[in-house]
C-alpha cells in the first residue's frame, strides 16, 4: 500500500450568459419563429484524479456538465483524459485509454495540433485554456527518450459510436537545443488530411 500514491484535485464552475435580442430581427419578428432563450446557465467540475502504483499511473480529467436554459435542461459528462501510463526502464513510456494530446507552440490556432482538430472548445476562455479543456482521444501510444532525443509514436483508431474520425497516426520526433535553451519538433500526421508539422 505504501506504494500506491493520489494526487486530486478540481474545481466547480458556474457560467450564466444572458443575451440581449432585438424583437424586430428580419428573420425572426417577435421571435414567432424560433423562440430562443435569453441566457443559458453552464455549470460543470472540472475534476482531476491521478493514481500511481509504482511505474504505472492512471489519469483522469473529467468533467460533468450540466446545461440550461428557459427550455430545457441536459447533463453530460466530459472525459478529458482517462489512460493508464506505464513506464519501462525509466525510458519508454506507453499509454492507453483517452488522452487529450496537445502540439503547438501558440496560444491560438495550432497547425501542428493535429489530434485536437475538430474538437469542440469553449470560446468563452482565454485562448491559453481553451485547449487544456476538451476532450481526448481513444488512442494507444509510446514515448521514448533518448539523450537530448524523444521519439512518440500514437495511433488513434476509429471506433464505431466512440470515435468516428478515420484512423490517425501521429510521429513525432522532439529535440532539445541546449546552446540556446529551446527545443524543436517535427511531426508527421496520417489521417483524412495528412500533414507534416514543425515547432521551434
């Protein structure tokens, strides 16, 4: 049991939005057409679970939702992160579950930050937590590091009702520069629109 260590922690968030339609909209007069609410209420945890038992962890990142407005009222649960990571000979590490994997440099948009196309953020945060809030993917991967050297490899399949995107395969080859304290990498994407990529 002394092997066994947790780190937890989350926070609760509620966000209200009202918003303020004119009633003599061209397309919708007097909202006869389509009677949209005037404020939605989001509120969500954003809750964080790690476990560790030696050379193998378990991360989660979770986040239950809950939204409504004048309407209705619907609940969803987010998964962030959910895999389980496990070191070999304090070089090679392989996980498996859903991950929400991150590339890129910039705050806003991303060309290298192939896995997270298409996912659904919140455009409400500042563009530095957009990313760090939302969802993963299904995906088995290995990270190997070697002198100034990281070699990742990751293979995100389609699963049917879970995961519809077509399968993807990310390379990815990082590089640490000391002489100028910075790092470079170069990715190689296969997926429906394949990509190479390059940070500094």
């Amino acid at each position: 049991a002394q092997d066994l260590t947790y780190e937890f922690n989350g926070k609760i968030i509620e966000q209200p939005t009202f918003y303020h339609r004119k009633e003599d909209y061209l397309l919708n007069p007097n909202r006869g057409i389509l009677d949209i609410s005037p404020w939605k209420n989001r509120f969500y945890a954003d809750i964080n679970l790690n476990l560790k038992y030696r050379d193998t962890k378990l991360i989660s990142k979770i986040r239950p939702t809950g939204l409504s407005d004048d309407n209705k009222t619907s609940f969803r649960n987010k998964i962030d992160d959910l895999y389980v990571d496990k070191m070999f000979k304090d070089k090679f590490f392989f996980y498996v579950g859903k991950k929400n994997i991150r590339d890129g440099v910039a705050l806003g948009f991303n060309s290298t930050d192939f896995l997270g196309e298409g996912k659904e953020v919140d455009l409400t945060k500042r563009e530095e937590e957009r990313r760090l809030e939302r969802e993963g993917n299904y995906l088995v991967g290995m990270d190997a590091f070697y002198s100034d050297v990281t070699w990742t490899a990751v293979f995100a399949p389609r699963i049917e009702d879970w995961q519809e995107e077509k399968s993807r395969v990310l390379l990815k080859a990082s590089y640490l520069v000391e002489s100028i304290n910075t790092d470079m990498s170069l990715h190689q994407f296969n997926g429906s629109v394949p990509g190479i990529g390059f940070n500094i």
